[in-house]
C-alpha cells in the first residue's frame, strides 16, 4: 500500500487532510508530530489519529535540536523578521520537513504532505525543506488542489466524515 508522511498536529485542519490524503489517494497516513516546544496534547493527536485510522503515529521531542541547531544560530545571525519579529514557528518548518523526509524514506512512502494553506510563506518553508532533503519524493499540498475553500467547507467536510469539531 503507498505510504504518505503527513505533518499532523491533530487539529481540525490537519485531520481533514488526513481523511482527504486516505481517500484521494487510496494510501496509508503516517501521522507525523514533532514537539518544538509549543503546547502539545500527546493524548489528544493520538486519540484522533487512532480515531481517522491511523496505524503509525510517530511524536517526536525536537526541542533540543531545535535549539541547538536552529535557534541558537538564528539568533547569532540576528534573524529577525521585518527588524522585529524572531523566526519561531518559521525556523521550525526547514527541521519538521527533514525529519518528516527522514521517516518517508525509513518507510518507502511515496509522499509527504503538510496543512500550510496556498496563501503564506510556510507552504514554500516546508516545500523547500522536502525538495532538498528528498527531492524524488512527491509533495501533496492539500490547500492548493482540493475543492475546499472555506471553514464552512471543512466543517461540512468534517462532519460527513465523522472527524470531531473542536468546540
């Protein structure tokens, strides 16, 4: 069966495209969560992963790479975001794209997927992070060929699909 790597948070968004990657492609999720020290509920993505079908659920503790060999050199480089803002989220997306690249490789999937929309810069932060780390290994980005549009659209989509709606 293919195998796709799918950067998972567990929240509406991304379960949605965990239902949309097993029915439009007929393949395997690997629901992948890489902890950068953001607020992660462990129980929570593995409950509704389990819930979509999920068999692989992989949660990793990125926080010391992430320090050590993003931020700390961010912040000598003095990288900051229209002189004001310091690259958090945005400097984790180049590690998640090699770590999830990793995983694909490790379990021959043909794909990796993420739930930036088609609109902002984190689709091109994790797109680049795959065509460098795994440039034979195709990019499925949801937001820009599925026919959902709207919240209206993912609710509805959800709810057809028995995903739970956060409240």
């Amino acid at each position: 069966m293919k195998k796709i790597v799918l950067a998972y948070s567990g929240g509406l968004d991304t379960s949605i495209i965990l239902k949309w990657l097993q029915i439009n492609y007929k393949a395997e999720v690997i629901a992948y969560t890489s902890n950068i020290g953001q607020d992660l509920n462990k129980k929570k993505i593995i409950q509704n992963a389990k819930r979509l079908g999920v068999k692989r659920i992989i949660i990793e503790d990125l926080k010391n790479i992430f320090v050590k060999e993003y931020v700390f050199p961010m912040i000598r480089a003095h990288a900051v975001y229209e002189g004001v803002y310091l690259l958090g989220t945005s400097i984790a997306r180049p590690l998640i794209a090699k770590r999830q690249i990793e995983i694909a490789k490790k379990f021959k999937a043909f794909a990796v997927s993420h739930g930036a929309t088609g609109k902002g810069n984190d689709q091109v932060r994790f797109e680049l992070g795959y065509h460098y780390f795994g440039p034979k290994i195709n990019i499925i980005a949801p937001w820009r060929i599925w026919k959902l549009k709207s919240r209206t659209d993912l609710i509805n989509y959800a709810k057809k699909h028995n995903i739970s709606i956060p409240k």
